[in-house]
C-alpha cells in the first residue's frame, strides 16, 4: 500500500506493509535509526517520535495509519531551539550513558516542557514514568529536563 | 516481533465499516488507536486477515451536551479527556481518570470507545462509566442499538459487540442535582494498568450512591453494601470498611486478605476524594 507522509518536513512517498509499524518504517525503509526499539509493546518509550505535533510510540501504531501525516525524528529536531537546550543540558547533567534511550527521552522532555512549562522534578518524574533508562538511574535526566526547562522559562517568560 | 500479514482498508461511514466488518469467511477487526490492538497483533495474540480502521471517522468524534447527557464520541482520546477537550460536568473526574491511563503517548491515540471495546479488567474507562452510569451507542448493519455500559461489558476482554459492530459512543447521564465523585486506585507503576480502582459517585446530599470497584474481577463490581453505607450519612470510616468486607465476601470470596486490604482502601481512599469535592 502506497503512504504519502512529511517526514522532517520533505514529503516521501513509500509503498509499505500494512503489518509495518511506524518505528520499522522510519528505520528501515527510510533509514532514520534514531528511533530506537526497545520492548515494541508500548512499555519502554524508546522509540517515541512526533506525528502531528502529538508524542507517538512507533512501535504502537502502523505506517499505513499514519498516511498524510507529518513526523518529526530526532534527525528531524536536530535544530529545533528547545532541542538545543535539552541536548546542552542532558549533557552537562550526565543524562545519558550508553544512549540508548536518550532519543525517546529528548522527545518526550521536549514534549512535558511545552505542555507544562518550568516543571519541578516531580513534575517531570511523573511525566517520565513511561520512558525506561537502564542505565543513569534518572536522577540525571530528570536534573537535566528541570534545569532545561527553567532557561527556556526564563528565555521566553510569557511561553 | 512482527504481526502475521494482513490487509487494511480505511472505510468513509460506519455503514461501510460495519460491512466490511460483517464480511463472512473475513477475520477482521477494527482498529482506533491501535494501543491495545498492535501489540496484540505483534505479539500474535491477536490475528486479523483484515484490519478496519475506524480513527479517521468523523461520526464517530461527535461529542455533544444536553441538559439531560453529555454525548463522547468513540474515538475520543484520553489526552483529550485529559485536556479537558470535552465537558466534564462530573466534577473533573473524567479529567483526572483519564491523566492516570498509561503514558502521554499512549493517550494521544488510545480512545475511550477500544478501551471499552476492548474490556481488560483492569482497564480505566470501564469502571467509571458503569459508576457514572453511562450507556454506549452501537452502529451495525440493522440499526443502531444502545445498552448500559454495566451490561455492554461482559467479562474479560468480552462485550455484547456483535459481527459488523461498531461503538459510536457514549451518553452518560446529568443530575439536577451537583455530583460529588471520588477515585483512587493503586498500580504498581505510574501509568501500568491497576491491581485496584474505586469509583464514588453521590448525587447531591443524601441522594444516590453508586460505588464501583474495578481490576479486581472480570468486569467491575458494583458495591450495594458500600453504596448503602455512605447514603446513611453514617460517618465513620470503620463502618464503611466493615460494609466494603462485607460485599468483598459477597461479589469476591476468594479473595486473598492482601486483596481484600488493597480493595478495602481504594474504597476508602475513593471516598476521602468524593468528601474533598464540593
Ligand atoms: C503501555 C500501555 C499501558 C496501558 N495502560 C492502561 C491503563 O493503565 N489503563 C487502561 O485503561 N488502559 C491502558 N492501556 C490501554 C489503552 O488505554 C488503549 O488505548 C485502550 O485500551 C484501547 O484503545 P485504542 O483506541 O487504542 O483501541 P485499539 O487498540 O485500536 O482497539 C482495541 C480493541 O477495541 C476494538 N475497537 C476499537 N474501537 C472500536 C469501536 N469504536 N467499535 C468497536 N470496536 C472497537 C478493536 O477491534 C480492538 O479489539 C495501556 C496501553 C499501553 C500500550
Ligand atoms: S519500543 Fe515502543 S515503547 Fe518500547
Ligand atoms: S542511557 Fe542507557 S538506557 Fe538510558
């Protein structure tokens, strides 16, 4: 079945498997491996992009369905200003060690910062509790989306 | 970690979708969110020839007030709910409900209608509808039909959903007078689905009491002695743990004494809430 989607703003046109999951399409038809695929049941988060301006889990929900919608990859918010912030940040607080999942947790920290500006580390706590790390423990990452979150509050005071 | 092949077809109306549905000799389900259905479908627990997708269907987003009902589409959203994208005139407890199913991401796609389509016993939106006394609206091929969600849900992962099928939505009932609504439930994990969920709901002073206990059987429990308990007026927390033992006995006797403690204070907790609304 033929999709049509704006994947990180260029159209691309692909013929896909209705079985197709979105993470397997965007990995291997289009070569996008910053998505990463952790448990593929909706448990881990590691392979969250963004359809629509909505987080989505990959792994959760089928090219075909995503036909005529737009996704952002992390490829894709490589410029993204809040982006930027985070990545300063998850590397100044250690938010990260073997990387695997800090793509599923940069969208989803970009995520709780728009919906929830200048949160508090409970805040992002709760929020977090769908994305798995098995290796920092959080308290970096958690340290490093609160610390993101008040410079871009302080940045752009009326959001 | 891949689903068995299968086709897909994204039908206009729900006429279309209930035939495509119905097809004889077909194996074909419907998806929404697909939050429950694709892992299912992954894991191979669920094997579709035919997969009918329902989520882009305008007459199932309609979502609508009276003053006798407030009318949710099937295919809206928990964030939806969460956002308070719709009415919520229960007191903000669909609000609160739907802020504590799974993660973000799985509320930007997971809808009201495949949850209760789906009836895990552990599921969210069950419990509160049965508690809120709510009815869902069905679409099939000969008509539209409608049934108390309380009798719609039969057991696990079982409903009245016949072939060809469709959930259009739900109308859940307003009271003249103010509602007083309470929830508490425990998991293991933010966001996992529960081992306990209560559900209080009091019209006005003195009036009608639902209690609903969910994840703890098949299908949610509705508690008479509890109800009766907190319509007393009787204010007394030891009381009406003694009446929440009470039903335990009756609806669940075989339930262990941890699950009888953990049924017992997500009663109790449901209650302190539904006590803080005014
Ligand atoms: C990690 C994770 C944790 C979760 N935790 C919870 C939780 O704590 N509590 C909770 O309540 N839920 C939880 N869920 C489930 C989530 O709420 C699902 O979104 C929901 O159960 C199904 O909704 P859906 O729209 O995604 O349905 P789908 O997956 O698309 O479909 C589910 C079933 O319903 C049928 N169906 C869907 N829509 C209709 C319709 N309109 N008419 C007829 N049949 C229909 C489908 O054929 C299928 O059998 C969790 C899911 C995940 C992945
Ligand atoms: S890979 Fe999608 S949530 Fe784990
Ligand atoms: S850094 Fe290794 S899983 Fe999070």
């Amino acid at each position: 079945m033929k999709i049509t989607v704006e994947l990180n703003g260029a159209k691309v046109v692909h013929d896909v498997e209705p079985r197709e999951t979105l993470a397997d399409f965007v990995r291997d038809r289009c070569g996008l491996t910053a998505t990463h695929l952790g448990c593929e049941h909706g448990a881990c988060g590691a392979c969250t992009v963004v359809v629509d301006g909505q987080v989505t889990r990959s792994c959760l929900v089928l090219a075909v369905m995503c036909d005529g919608r737009s996704i952002d990859t992390l490829e894709g918010l490589r410029n993204n200003p809040a982006m930027e912030v985070l990545r300063k940040h998850f590397h100044e607080c250690h938010g990260l060690q073997c990387g695997f999942c800090t793509p599923g947790m940069l969208i989803m920290a970009r995520d709780i910062l728009q919906r929830l500006p200048g949160p508090d580390a409970n805040t992002v706590r709760h929020e977090l509790s769908g994305q798995i790390c098995r290796c920092t423990g959080y308290t970096g990452i958690v340290k490093a989306i609160v610390a993101a979150g008040q410079e871009l509050a302080r940045d752009t005071p009326n959001g | 970690m891949k689903s068995a092949p299968f086709d897909y077809v994204r039908p206009r109306t729900v006429a279309e979708a209930s035939a495509l549905l119905a097809q004889a000799g077909v194996n074909a389900a419907a998806i929404a969110g697909g939050q429950s259905l694709v892992p299912m479908l992954n894991l191979r627990v669920a094997q579709v020839d035919l997969l009918v997708d329902l989520s882009r269907l305008d007459e199932l987003k309609a979502v609508g007030e009276t003053s006798e009902n407030l009318q949710i589409g099937a295919l809206t959203t928990h964030a939806a709910i969460e956002d308070g994208m719709i009415p919520d005139p229960f007191g903000g407890l669909m609000r609160r409900v739907a802020s504590t199913i799974s993660y973000r991401a799985v509320r930007n796609y997971g809808t009201i209608g495949g949850s209760i389509a789906l009836a895990d016993p552990a599921a969210d939106w069950t419990g509160c509808l049965i508690a809120l006394g709510a009815v869902v609206r069905i679409g099939g091929r000969n008509g539209a039909r409608e049934q108390a969600v309380e009798d719609f849900v039969q057991g696990t992962y079982s409903t009245s959903l016949g072939p060809g099928e469709v959930i259009l939505g739900f109308d859940v009932p307003r009271s003249d007078a103010p509602l007083r609504c309470g929830f508490a439930k425990v998991a293991r994990k933010s966001g996992a689905f529960a081992n306990s969920i209560a559900y209080v709901v009091v019209q006005g002073r003195g009036g009608l009491v639902t209690v609903v206990l969910a994840a703890a059987a098949p299908r949610p429990i509705v508690l008479a002695g509890a109800a009766r308990h907190l319509a007393s007026g009787v204010d007394s927390e030891d009381a009406l743990r003694a009446a929440v033992a009470d039903d335990l006995k009756t609806y669940l006797p075989d339930a262990d004494p941890y699950e009888t403690r953990l049924h017992i204070s997500t009663v109790v907790r449901a209650a302190r809430d539904m006590r803080t609304q005014t």
